[in-house]
C-alpha cells in the first residue's frame, strides 16, 4: 500500500471516517428505475438525473438498457430500454463533464452486435453485461464484442442467491476471464444477510483480483439491507457500488444514492445535487410508480424468489392485504 | 459451551441457518410509537399488539411509558404515557399468557417511587429505566427502586453516539453494578454505522459480562440501518433485542419486528400473526403518524441529531423540501 493510500485508508477499528479512493459509485436510478415504468421516463427528469450525478462527482451513471426493440417494442417501451445514440445525446450532448455513462445489455434481450455501435460513435462508455448463470458463456462474448468496439465493460451475474455454490465458482472461473473492469455481485432478489454478502464478496475476489478485475456489488431492499449490504461489500473490498436516488429500481428498489454518499468520506462527492433532484423529479414519481420496502416485497425477499409475485399482488385488488400474500408464498413453497 | 447449544449455533461461517435460544425479543411497538402520537393509541390497536406478540412468541412487550402524570398532562397525553394498573388490566386481564410486560420509566420524567406498584400488585413484569449519561446515579437508584419491588430490569443508556468513549467507560462500570438483567446500547439519533455497532457491543459486553448482565440493543432507522445494525449487535453478543411492527417509533422508527422474526430462525417465533397485526391496525395509522425513513431523518441520522428537528420539518408547511432543510443542517454544524 502506497504512503498515499496509506493517508486515506487508515486501518483499525475508525476505518469510516476516512475514504477509499478506488471506490466507484455508479447509479443506475433510470436503468433500473425503467423497470417499475417500462422506462418511460420524461427527459426532463432524465436531464436532471444526469446534471445531478454529474454535480455530486458519481462516476458512472447508468441511462437504460441496450436491449431489443423487437423484444421490447417502442410502442410499449420507452427509448431507455433501447438507448439509441439519439435520444442519449438529446439528454447529453456530447457529455462533457467527468461522469461516465453506460448502459446494460441483457444475455438474450440484446441485438448487441447490430444496437452496441463502435465506441467513436457512441457517447456510452461503458457496457454492463448482465446475465444468468446459464448465459455466461454467451455473456463472454458480449463483453468481448463490447471491448472490440471499444469499450469498458463490467459482468453483473444476476440473482446470484439461486445459484449453488460449485455452479458458481466454475461461473466466475470464466467471467474472470473476460477482461472486464469489475464482476458484480447481484443480489436480484434482496435475499442475502451481511454474512452471506461478506462470504460471497470474499469468494468473488478470490477469483477476480488475480484476473486483475474488481467486483462490484448492486444490492435490493427487500430486507431493508441494501445500503447495509453494500457497506459490508465495500468493507470486504468490493470497488464497483451500484445505488439509485430515492431507491427508485425493481420492487423494494435498490441501495439508496444519497445514503452512499453520506457514508463514503471521498470529498468529491457531494449530497446537495442528488437531494435536489430526488426532492423535484423522484419523489414525484413514487406515487405512481410505488417501489420501495413493504411486506410483500420483504417476503420475496426472505424466501429468495423472484419480486414479481410481490409486484403483482401490489399492483391488483389485494394491495396491502399481507397475510394473504405470505399464505400464498408459503403455499408455494 | 453445552452440548445442547452447539446443536443449534454451530459456528463459522453460516450461524444464521441455526439460532440462538438465549436471545429475547422485545417489542416497544405502543412504547416508542407513543412519541409519535402523544401515547394515544385505542384500546383495540393495543390489544391486538399484545395478543399479536404473544401468538408470535415475542418474549416481552413494552406496553408504554410510566412516567409522571404531572409532566405528562392526561389532557394531553393518552393512558400509553403513564401505564396506571386499570389501563393495563383493561387490555390484558391477568395477562395468562408466556408474553412478560415492560414499561419504560424516564430518569427524571417518572414518579418511580409511588406510581411503580410493588409488583404483586402490577400485572408488568419487568421496568426498563432510560437515561442519558449525566442521569447515571439517578438511573441507579431507579434500578434498585424496582428491583426492591420485585422487578426485573433493564437499563437503556440514551444517545450514546453522544457520550464520549471515556464517559461511557465510566457509565457502564456504575450500570453494570445495578444488577439489572441487561443493559441497552441505544442509538437513539439512528447515527451508528455497523462498524460502530460492533465496537460498542464489544465494549458494553466486556463491562457487563463479569458482572452476570446481557447486553441488549435498540436501534432506529434513520440510515435505513436499524434491523442490519441489530444483526450486527446479535452477531456480536447481544441478546436483548428491541424491535416494532412496521417500524412504528419516533421519527425513522425502529428496527422491524417482521425482519426480525424472520431473521431468527428460533421456531417458537410466528411471523404470521405479527403481519396479521400491521395489516389490520399498524398500516392504517402511517397517514396520520408518518414514521419511518425519509431524507429529514437521514440527515438527523447522518449529523448526529436528536430527530426533533427532523420531525418539525416534517410537520411543517416545509415537508418535502429536502434541500431546504440540508441546508439548515449545515448552518448549525
């Protein structure tokens, strides 16, 4: 560790109130925020989400999905599902300012090879690969076309809580082969408690760090652990930390952009422009959009199923109706 | 370690599979949510916690406060604030149940010496005495107070994310000669990070060990930490544990009792009647009381601040306008 590091990350028990430098913080607000709205988004909101990362020194912001207008049609979908060249640069510009963009690709919802353009064409900077354990192999060879074009690249292997263990390790035995800047832990379901994140975070460095890549870590709220999950990773070293302003992401959504930053030290960060966007243009949205911690969603959670039962049970007639809901996950267990 | 322990808390690295039999749940659900509404809560919402907590198997309810009628105006304040012996029984009869009741006695706030009843004529079981650190020897004589009635106790040290290391040192030596059965590590502004937690369970488990005293721990939700910041408390030692349905308690609230339930995996714990309860009584009074997280009592939270602030703002013409109240916050820094 360098007289440097040395400076900002002081060991010990006191290890908070300094910072970690290496630590990226991306938000994913309108990425994953698009699947409570199908992402429609208005562009004024997405201008501000934008202008606000850009302000609080966010690294990374991740705008949508690269995925298939022929699986998600334009008729149906907003342009943050597809994120063609134009509708970005219309929100924008060329983005002049420090905060990188990126946008995810799906394991079989992409037409990458056609829809991902060559990096000197695109204003993205990066593409995360997001896949299931079944779809690591054609995951590779996204990423490598995603480096071929130009481009950093992260892995994020989803619901990482349904895989068994050897299954996973020969999973990122690959993906750590791929040469992507970070490989995420992703836990799609809110299941995990912090022991699980501290054990898996350990296994996911074992076998990235000496394939030179970092492991991120994109936590879910369904047990109200999201944020602290997310510190538990980055204590165990996770450099890559995904968080959306307000939660705002799948059913109880995701770690929350403004607790992040108050918790990490690193002074280019700053709260101011994420609470102002959230108080205009995010909260406005909860009432129709509706993501956040309830029972429903807790108890996706801790049974470590899909939230979509969850989502629509909220959405019908029996909204708020618990038992009934907890009755029927365990029926189907 | 006793052969009938190991079989159900194996250590290493997946303890949360099992569970640990000396751990006490503990709900203040009437208690700490009667700040939010001056301890008025009907008959049936009280009786339906009660009856939820012993179907649940919860150790111990925390019924309200007994503090002084002269500080606390019945006019103003409901039965919830005092706990006479007729409010009580109304509710719970003889209370034939394995569910013990507690209230909380205020240093300071509560006329111990004649409104606690010896306790062959109370239907409480055990008298938790709060205090804040300049209220030590009060609390002391407190303890004694309930313990010559027949008693059992608790001693919650208040604020502690404001006490200073050496302070506390010197509390805990004078708390844990009380004889009370535990003593609470209580973060009453939601301020501690996990990393805290643990170093102070640590220190108050080394100060109450010796004298035969548990360590509990009472957490609130500011940082949305309240539930992981008590697992973190359990994993280190503690085996007292606060918690409320939905949440329910001053400003963010508590650590979740449904999280909590379905942390433990003790099998005398029932989650269903505890959900049963939030959907039929809890729920319906968030419109109205408007406890729990949002970015007022993030900010409290963050800057160590009694929640009151937090609370006025809320109430005010100014709710909803984050930037606003950030601002303040930093003014008074």
């Amino acid at each position: 560790m360098s007289a440097d590091k040395k400076a900002t990350t002081p060991s010990g028990t006191h290890a908070w109130v300094s910072f970690r430098p290496e630590i990226k913080v991306l938000d994913c607000t309108i990425r994953d925020g698009g699947l409570m709205n199908n992402s429609h988004f208005a562009d004024d909101c997405v201008r501000a989400v934008y202008a606000a990362n850009a302000a609080a020194g966010v690294d990374y912001m991740e705008i949508g999905y690269k995925n298939s207008p022929g699986l998600f049609s334009p008729d149906e979908y907003g342009c943050w599902r597809h994120c063609g060249e134009d509708d970005m640069r219309r929100i924008v510009g060329d983005n002049p300012t420090s905060l990188k963009l990126c946008a995810m690709a799906d394991a079989e919802k992409s037409d990458y090879k056609t829809d991902i353009l060559p990096k000197q064409d695109s204003v993205l900077d990066m593409i995360r690969v997001a896949c299931y354990i079944h779809q690591v192999p054609l995951a590779l060879e996204m990423v490598k076309d995603a480096h071929d074009k130009g481009y950093e690249t992260t892995v994020n292997l989803m619901a990482a809580s349904t895989v068994h263990e050897s299954e996973l390790d020969a999973g990122l035995e690959l993906l750590c082969q791929s040469g992507a800047k970070a490989i995420y832990l992703v836990d799609s379901f809110g299941h995990f408690y912090s022991e699980e994140v501290r054990n898996l975070i350990r296994k996911y460095l074992g076998f990235a760090k000496p394939c030179g890549m970092e492991v991120g870590i994109h936590a879910h709220n369904n047990l109200q652990l999201g944020f602290s999950n997310t510190i538990e990773a980055i204590v165990e070293g996770a450099n890559y930390v995904d968080a959306t302003m307000a939660g705002l992401g799948r059913g109880a959504g995701n770690c929350l952009l403004e607790l992040l930053l108050g918790f990490l030290h690193n002074p280019k960060y700053k709260l101011r422009p994420v609470l102002e966007c959230i108080e205009e243009f995010i909260e406005p949205l909860q009432a129709e959009l509706g993501w956040g911690f309830d029972i429903p969603y807790m108890l996706t959670g801790l049974y470590n199923r899909h939230p979509r039962s969850a989502m629509a049970h909220n959405a019908g007639e029996n909204k708020g109706k618990h038992v009934l809901f907890y009755d029927r996950v365990l029926e189907d267990q």
